[in-house]
C-alpha cells in the first residue's frame, strides 16, 4: 500500500488542481511509524496541489506519499504526470511582461520570489521580452506583472496585433473585431488591480499565479473608444468623466505622492464639486438576462453572461451588426452631472468591496451606464459612502443606472457654437478654476478616465465587444472554504 506521512484531513483535490507531481527523497527523520523505522529502503513522491483559504486565497499545499515498493511508486508518479499533460488548457510557454516601476516598484520583486518558482515548479518556460517584437503565436499566454496600467497596455498591444494580422480598421467604431485566444495573466504589483481583484476575488500574486499554472480562462468584454471616426482606447473597467476624470487629472502631476496622490486628488475634487452639461445618447442592452439592480452577482460558471454571449450571438447572426443599429432606437439624456460611469465589471477593490456596480457582469457582451446627476455634496458624499458598505448605491433620486451596448456622450462645449465668446472665455480660465476651486466660474469640460488613463477628447463614441478578451482567471467562486473544494466526480478523487 501506499501510505501518506502528512498528517492532514482527507480531502478531494481535482486533477485540474494538481500542480505537479515529483519524486521525493524520503526523509529519515519522516519515518514515526515504529514498524517502517526497520524498513532501509523507502520510496516516496510529493503533489504539489491548491489549497483553498478564505478571501479567495489560493495557496500551494502538498502531500508526500511512501512505500517500500519502488515499482508501485513510480507507476503512481507515472500515472499522475500522465493525467497532468491530459490537461491541454494549461501553458506550457508564456511570455512575461514586468512593469518595475508601477506601485511600490516590486513588481520584479514578486516575480522573482513568489511566481517564477512556481512556474518553474509546474514545468512552465517563460521568456521575459517585447510584446511587439516577437512571434507571439508560439506562447500560449501573456502574463503582466503591475497594475491596470500595465495590463491595460500588454491589452492593447495584443488586441492591436489581432487587429492587424486580420486586417481590420481599428478606427472603424462600427468593426466588428477578432477575438483574441491568447489568455492574459495578471499578477498584481501595482497602485490599483481593481481587474485582478474583480476577476479573481483578491489581490494576491501567489493566488493568481496559481490560477495561470491549472490553466483557468474567464471571458472579457472590452469597450472601444472612439472620436470622430477615430480609435482612442479600449477599457475593460472604468470609463469615468467627471469626478473620477477629474481626480486622474489633478493625480497625474502628483505622481511623487505615489498611491497616496489618489486620496488626495479624491478629497480635493470633492470639495470642488464640478458638475458638468452634456448629452448622452445610448442603446439598451436588449440581449442580456439581468439588470444592474438584480443583485445577481458575476460568478465561476456565470449563467447570465452564457446566456447574453449566445442571444448576442443569435442577433448579429440573424441581422448583422450595422442593421442591427440602425434598426433600435437610441434613447437621449441631457442634463448637468458630476459623474458619468461606464463599467464592464463591478470594478471591485479592498477599499469598495462591492464596486461601483455590484451586479456587472464580465462577459455578457454589455456595460453600466452609470449617471449622477448634480446634487448637493452632501447626498454626493452619501453616494460615495455606499460604494464601502452594503446598502444600495443606486437608490438615489439623483442617480440612474442602465445597462448599455453602446453610448455617445456629447458635452455641452461640442454642441455649442466653438467660436462663442464666453466658450473662448472659459476656455481661457478654465485652468484657473480648477486649480482653485473656490472659484466661482464653471468648469467646461472635464476630461475621461478610461482604465486609468486620461482621454483629451470629451465627445466620444463607446460600444461594447463581447468576449473580446481571455485571462488566465475563473471568475469569483461563489463559496471559497479553507479546505480544497470536494470533487464529485470519482475519478477525479485523488487524495
């Protein structure tokens, strides 16, 4: 028989969540069993397996087994490591992207220590190189080590080259883009890893390494963004004009502060409580199965984001994507707003557990169109308050919220006549006026935070792409336990 030297609680573990298999040196001092101490031969081998904790936590557990037959052990090694290539889903190559100067500058840091010696313990190559300068086609995923900034560039770079290879016109606002199969890997090191933490419940570079290793892939939509007939950007979470665009902006020029420009910028673009005019234009998301107000929360296995990827699907097949356009009504908004929000996902962090909208969903080919109108800093703090707790954040007066596959946003300046005398005036002080808030004057134009970058065009065209994206993730688990999760399927009970 073969008898295992770790005590510890049965459980199941999954073969998909074996991370290796290998010979062991049997220690002497291993041998607590008086009968097997007179044994001058033993044969062991370890599985390196995941181990689930709490917070979506995933750690890199083991179990030694022994005998006294060596024969007996080595078919076990064999059989297992048989069973670990059958798992065509995990990477075999990756190409590694570091970001060393995002955060608290530990991005190699953590590579070095906590993720290459499990890639090397899972028999993964990786080469550490150029996005733009190598074939990427022979790797079988990217893995970024930063931020959003830094995923959001090793994004663009592959949808970019998808884009290319295919020959489509990213400037086009109405293409129809090709699906990118290569999977990105997100290890968090920077500032925010409001997409990590979205995607995979934590930000924590072991559990996300853990989750490239067993091969895991969780659908992406992606937002592009375009100006006249212009590609600017894609994003994946945040597109916010307003209070988030205004703390981007005043945060920028603080970059020495590091991650604690962002209170700061936060707390004094508060106070100067800018409310901006413009015109939103948007189609509803017809084809998707929830509702930003449903409380149905993204999960692994999400059945809503299935569904709405296969009635989307159904739809452009049946009508086309420009007929089908041109054929539903756009519905008009005009107003005076402190925020406008677009999230693909709930945009969850530490800080905002439930993110700015709770019941996104990552892959149903839709985002939230999230408004708030002009009100006073008082309800805005309130507002602002939900995004910590429980309670619901959309239910204010002041506050709309709808689900969207396209949107136009126009501000009040692009409407109006450009060579009018008091826009030229604003205009000329609007750099006084937000530099001291105090200022009775107000601001025109705010400007776009998209992913965590800034867009200089205020009039933009977004639509939504779905299932545009791979990562390496599997989404949020509903119930994470201490334990390893318990496999039904006998043949995969293997401890």
């Amino acid at each position: 028989p073969v008898k295992s030297c770790v005590h510890t609680e049965n459980c199941f573990v999954p073969i998909s969540e074996i991370i290796a298999v290998e010979e062991t040196e049997f220690n002497k001092k291993q041998r607590n069993i008086g009968r097997w101490q007179k044994m001058a031969k033993l044969h062991a081998f370890t599985v390196h397996y995941v181990k689930k904790a709490r917070n979506h936590r995933w750690r890199c557990s083991t179990a030694t087994f022994w005998c006294v037959d060596e024969h007996l052990c080595n078919q076990w090694t064999q059989a297992l490591k048989e069973l670990l290539e059958m798992q065509k889903s995990r990477p075999k190559q990756l190409l590694v992207y570091i970001n060393p100067y995002g955060g608290k500058r530990q991005g190699k840091r953590i590579y070095e220590q906590k993720v290459a010696p499990l890639f090397s313990l899972a028999s993964i190559s990786t080469d550490v190189d150029n996005l733009f300068e190598v074939n990427i086609y022979k790797y079988d995923g990217v893995v970024c080590v930063g931020g959003d900034g830094m995923f959001s560039e090793v994004m663009h770079g592959l949808i970019g080259r998808m884009q290319k290879d295919s020959g489509i016109d990213q400037n086009n606002p109405k293409a129809s883009l090709v699906q990118c199969n290569i999977r990105i890997g997100i290890i968090p090191a920077g500032s925010t890893d409001c997409i990590c933490y979205s995607t995979v419940g934590i930000s924590d570079p072991v559990t996300s390494a853990l989750h490239i290793i067993v091969g895991d892939c969780q659908p992406l939509d992606v937002s592009s963004v375009h100006h006249n007939n212009t590609f600017l950007k894609y994003s994946v979470s945040l597109l916010g004009y307003g209070f988030y665009g205004d703390i981007l902006k005043d945060s920028e020029k603080k970059r020495w502060m590091g991650p604690m420009r962002y209170d700061y910028s936060g707390f004094k673009t508060f106070l100067s409580h800018h409310y901006y005019e413009g015109t939103i234009a948007y189609q509803p998301a017809k084809h998707t199965h929830g509702s930003p107000r449903d409380k149905e929360s993204c999960r692994t296995g999400c059945y809503i984001c299935k569904q709405s990827e296969k009635q989307l699907a159904e739809q452009n097949k049946e009508h086309g994507l420009k007929h089908e356009e041109g054929e539903e009504e756009w519905k008009v908004i005009k107003g005076k707003f402190l925020a406008i929000n677009a999230v693909n996902m709930s945009c969850a962090c530490p800080r905002s557990p439930k993110g700015l909208s709770p019941a996104a969903h990552l892959a149903d080919g839709s985002a939230d169109l999230i408004l708030v109108r002009k009100c006073s800093r008082f309800d805005f703090l309130r507002y602002l308050v939900r995004h910590t707790n429980q309670d619901d954040q959309f239910d204010f007066p002041f506050v709309d919220v709808y689900r969207v596959k396209c949107f136009q946003f126009t501000s009040k300046l692009s409407e109006d006549n450009e060579s009018n005398v008091m826009d030229i005036g604003k205009k000329r002080f609007g750099q006084f006026c937000r530099d001291h808030p105090a200022c009775c004057c107000n601001v025109v134009n705010s400007t776009w935070n998209c992913d965590g970058e800034t867009l200089d065009s205020s009039a933009i065209e977004v639509r939504v792409h779905c299932q545009l994206m791979k990562l390496f993730a599997r989404g949020i688990e509903e119930d994470c336990k201490d334990e390893a999760a318990h496999s039904q399927s006998s043949a995969e009970q293997l401890l």
